[in-house]
C-alpha cells in the first residue's frame, strides 16, 4: 500500500548489547475522554468496596458457612423450686434445679419432693439434684423435737450433764434435724425408683445448702445457733454429701451468727439480688461465711433464678 514501509527493512539492535533479552517498549496509555473517566471512577469505587467486604466475611465465616464471628455465650441459669411452687408449674430447661427438702421449717416435708403429691421437683430437677434443707434452733423452751436425754453426737440433758439449754445441745439439734431432712430426701429417691427400697443413701452425693432465715426460730445467743448449724453441716458430711454450703442474704446471717469464723471453709449461696445483672455483681467479695460465692439468687419470669460464680 501507498506510503508503507517494509518493516522486515529495519535495522534491528545487536543482542548482545541486552544480555536479557530485547528492552522494553514504553507504549503509553490511550487518553480517555473527561466523561469516560467520571463514569469508570464510582465503578471502580464499588468494586473495591465489594472486594473489601468480600474478604472480610471471608475471614469470618467458616468454611461449612457459618458465622463464626464471636458471640457472648448465653448465660447458665439454674432454679430452686420448693414447696411454694407445689402445684404450679416448674421452670422450663434449668441448667441445674435446686430443690427444697422442708415444708418451710425444719422436721417437716416438702409434699412435692417425690412421687405424690402433684408433679415431684425432685423428678423436675434429675437424679443429680441439688438439695437444700430449712434450719433452725429454737431451744428447749419452744421445740417439740429439743435432743433431751440424747448422747450421742454429743451429751444434752443427760444424767452427767442436766442442762438441757447447751452448745452441746444445739449441736445435737442441728445434726437431728440435718438427718430428718436426709432421711425425707432417700425417701423421695425411692419414691421415683431411683433408689432401692430401704435404701438409707441417696443415690448421688448431693450438693447440699443449708437454708438460713430470720423467719425460722433462732436463739439470742449467736454462739448457739453457730452451734445448731455446725451440727446440721457435720451430719450432712457424714452422710457423703459432695459438698455443704450456706444459703442466707448478708443481712440475715449476719443477725444469726454474727461474724463467726465457724464456716469459712463452706461455699455461699447469696440471696437479694433482683437482677441478672445484680446477681452477676454479687459474685464479687467475699461469701457470707468468708469463703467463696458459688451461687447467686435472683428473681426471673416469677421464679427464683440462680446464677453460677
């Protein structure tokens, strides 16, 4: 054609001046019109967008497509039901169910405990229940089931030792009625056919919580009502229970026992909180006894909840 040249004609550079390979010729880029470039800008934008996100998601969803991003684990909830809740309906799903032993007091039963009366929250709860007993000590004046004449654990009213208003007589006190309540919780187990009949052992070894109120009898003399308990916590130990603790609110132990060091060793399960949140921050400081805080009890949808520390 016209004008052409013979590109074959061309004098070609010697290779050995570029020992690696032919140089590189700078081809620059076509120039895009002013409303191309305003078009391609916001595209280009959006894409790196997508990109960004795209890998993001990438990094946190695992590869069976899951979001695997971190999320707050739910909070473990328990309940404690007792004979209030007789006849009512029981919390749905607990994480583990506290039962209550007594009708309220002690040397009484709780109706629901085992098969009979209604639906038993013991059976609510399974076999690995923990369990919780009333406590009190009302003295020889006003108890009808007051140790006189006992002697053993320990001598009350005795010929060797008259006096029927003791340390060793709240003692003994405490560890009868301890052993009532174990008695009536082996009762409930062979109720359900969880347990052999004349079985004298629960099945398990219960977590047990001794339940201390203001609203159940208690003497002037802390030193005594000390005593009622640590009797009530020695039986339950006796009888293989996992662990003995105490349930009360700050106020009310302190109005019981006052600042003994008697139980130090013992787990507390506080009560007074409202709230998830309050209970949550019950957990801090010490327990009621001076040792640790295993539970803390609040109120949930009607029920008592309990909140693991």
């Amino acid at each position: 054609m016209g004008g052409s040249e013979d590109l074959g004609a061309v004098a070609q550079p010697p290779l050995d001046r570029y020992p690696f390979g032919l140089p590189m010729i700078h081809v620059p880029p076509p120039e895009l019109p002013v409303g191309a470039r305003l078009l391609i800008a916001p595209m280009l934008a959006v894409a790196l967008l997508w990109a960004f996100t795209g890998a993001v998601a990438a990094h946190v969803e695992s590869t069976d497509g899951n979001d695997a991003r971190s999320k707050p684990a739910p909070p473990t909830i328990g309940y404690d039901i007792s004979y209030p809740q007789c006849g009512g309906p029981y919390p749905a799903n607990p994480e583990f169910g506290i039962v209550g032993v007594n009708r309220g007091i002690v040397f009484s039963a709780n109706p629901c405990l085992g098969a009979g009366s209604g639906a038993s929250q013991l059976a609510w709860a399974g076999p690995n229940a923990q369990l919780y007993a009333n406590t009190g000590n009302p003295g020889p004046q006003l108890s009808s089931h007051w140790p006189n004449g006992q002697t053993t654990p320990r001598e009350c009213a005795t010929a060797a030792k008259p006096d029927p208003d003791t340390a060793d007589c709240a003692y003994d006190y405490g560890w009868n009625a301890a052993a009532d309540s174990y008695t009536k919780a082996v009762a409930a187990y062979i109720s359900l056919g969880w347990a052999d009949p004349g079985s004298t052992r629960t099945p398990v070894a219960n977590h047990w919580w001794l339940d201390v109120e203001t609203a159940n009898s208690w003497r002037d003399d802390q030193s005594l009502n000390v005593a009622a308990l640590q009797g009530a916590v020695d039986y339950l130990s006796s009888a293989g229970a996992a662990s003995v603790g105490i349930y009360s609110s700050p106020r009310m132990w302190n109005q019981v026992v006052g600042g003994s060091s008697a139980f130090a060793s013992l787990p507390s399960w506080v009560a007074g909180a409202s709230t998830l949140k309050g209970a949550r921050n019950g957990c801090s400081g010490p327990g009621l006894t001076g040792g640790t805080i295993q539970l803390t009890q609040y109120l949930s949808n009607g029920f008592d909840a309990d909140h693991p520390c």
